[in-house]
C-alpha cells in the first residue's frame, strides 16, 4: 500500500487488497473509497468483499465504480459527496491510482486554478495534463458563474 496525500483528507492508492484494509485502517484512514468496478481484472477483490472488510475494520465505505478514461462530471460529484459524507481521512483507490485522482480533479475544478490542480497531482507521480481541458472549461465556468451571481446581487 503506498497511498498519495492529494489533500488534507484524501490520499489515493492503486489497487489495495483486503489486508491493506487494515493496514489503511492503522495508518489513521477513517473511510474507504473503492473507484474500480468489478470484474475488471481476475484477482481483485469484488467491491462486496471491500466494503465487507472495511465494515468489519470500522471504516466508512462508498463505492464509485468507473472505467477508466471514462469519469463524467457525475462520478465526481458523487465523489465530492462522498468526500463531505465520509469521515476522513479517506482512501481513494483504483488499479493505478489514476480514476481516482481524476474523480478528486474533476470534483474541485471548479474552484482551484488547473495549473495548481495539476501541479498537485504531478507532485504525487500522476500525469493528468490530458485532463486539462476539462479543468479549465470547469474552472472558466465557475468563474463567469460568479461575476454573474456578483452583478444579480451586487
């Protein structure tokens, strides 16, 4: 297990077997996110077996399944839900790391710069720079969103 702080609360992992539930649960992680669907590869434990683990650990669980390439705006703001409703620090883990690193990108791109953004996630060893598009479309949104709730109520 080699989790990657992205944030105060959240670090992210590749893949992570049932005793790593413990192992997380000793390095001080209160809650479990599980970014991979089932079946996916042979071998990895099924997202029953990982919440079951993490039950029996006492961590907080929530399962967002995504094929890679393939998070959607949705995916991240259940992820976001997940990250306000679990208690943390949480754990966000899929085969690489790299779905996971992407639903937290796409869950806050609306309100950090994407050049923060993805200096963030270069210094814990991913590159999302293909996402970059995404971050800034999001983060342009949000900024002309907010100068026009400013003149509605300025």
């Amino acid at each position: 297990m080699n989790p990657k702080k992205l944030a105060p609360n959240l670090s992210i992992s590749p893949q992570l077997s049932i005793a790593d539930i413990g192992e997380a649960k000793a390095r001080g992680f209160l809650s479990v996110i599980v970014n991979r669907p089932d079946a996916e590869e042979p071998g990895q434990p099924t997202v029953a077996e990982m919440r079951e683990a993490a039950r029996a650990a006492g961590l907080g669980f929530a399962a967002i399944p995504v094929l890679p390439g393939k998070a959607t705006i949705e995916d991240a703001a259940k992820f976001s839900s997940a990250l306000e409703t679990l208690d943390g620090p949480v754990i966000a883990y899929c085969r690489t790391g790299v779905r996971a690193a992407t639903l937290w990108a796409l869950s806050v791109g609306a309100s950090m710069e994407p050049d923060e953004l993805l200096q963030r996630i270069t210094a814990v060893g991913y590159d999302l720079s293909g996402l970059r598009p995404r971050l800034e479309a999001l983060y342009r949104s949000d900024q002309a969103s907010g100068e026009q709730d400013a003149g509605k109520h300025g």
